[in-house]
C-alpha cells in the first residue's frame, strides 16, 4: 500500500507579545518562502526541551531562559512532495516567556538548516498569505491564550511560494 502522507514532526517556540512575533525567514519544505515560526526536527536521541532550545539558536541567534510547552496539534494539507501527495505536519509549540540576546536577520547555513534569519513582524500583518499554519496559530494565541485549541487542522488547499515575502 503506498502511503499519501508525508509525516513532519517539530518543536516551535513563540516569541512574541500582543503586539508582534518572532518569525523566522523560511526556505525550505512546505512553508518556503513564507515566514515560520523557529523550531524543527529532534536530532538523534535528543529530547523535546533540548530541541526547541537548540533550533532558536540556531534559528534566532536567541538564547532561551524560561519556556513552557503548550501542546501539540498537526496540520495537514495537499504538498506533492517525492511520491507523497500530502503533509501532515505534527507541532509542540512553546510559550518562550524568557530570551536573551541579539536577534539575528541572517543566520549560519549547513546542512539541515532552513532559517535564512529572524525578524520581529507586527501581528497584523501576518496571514496566510504570507505565513506558514503554525504562525497564524501562534498569532491566535498571543491574542487570545484563553481560547487556545489545540485540534487538528486540515486545509484543502496549500501553496508554496515562488517568491519570498520578507
């Protein structure tokens, strides 16, 4: 039986206040192009805590000193990826409550990376038209913490970029 669905697993932190988000400079996968939220895949063996800490570092230049896991949910919508012809992307988000240091615009490239910097973006002037799934999601919490929902989400339709929006 071939399987239709390629299957993403990531921790993503959310930066931000009421106001603005932390979003970083996508160029690769689904979300190319589009601004996403810094976060990724677990290298062999590591545990969640140790992932989302290790990719805003590499993805933000930040350095996180208190965080609180929120949850997880999956996105899924039609991507033809290899000889899969749509993506269900899994996501434990983190509160990141507490970072320091100095944000970074470009970031170090090497293999796996997929951040070309980090930017401070004002709330309303992200949508799906210019950000990934997990971005609007973290928007809708920064807003409104109380109505956080961690359901799953399914799109019918999903676009990669041509052209970047940053």
């Amino acid at each position: 039986m071939l399987r239709k669905y390629h299957y993403a697993f990531g921790c993503y932190g959310i930066i931000g206040n009421q106001s603005e988000l932390v979003v970083i400079k996508k160029h690769g996968g689904p979300y190319t192009n589009r601004y996403d939220l810094p976060g990724g895949s677990l290298e062999d063996g590591e545990g969640l805590d140790q992932a989302i800490l290790r990719e805003i570092r590499e993805e933000t230049g930040l350095l996180v000193q208190v965080y609180q896991q929120l949850g997880i949910t999956s996105f899924k919508y039609p991507w033809d990826y290899e000889n899969w012809h749509f993506n269900q992307h899994f996501c434990v988000f983190y509160d990141i409550q507490k970072a320091v240091g100095q944000l970074k615009g470009e970031v170090s490239q090497f293999d796996g990376q997929d951040s070309l910097g980090a930017v401070r973006v004002p709330l309303k002037k992200l949508s799906f038209t210019n950000a990934s799934p997990l971005v609007m999601w973290a928007k809708l919490y920064l807003i409104n913490p109380e109505q956080m929902n961690l359901e799953d989400q399914t799109f019918s339709t999903w676009q990669v970029l041509q052209r970047p929006v940053f």
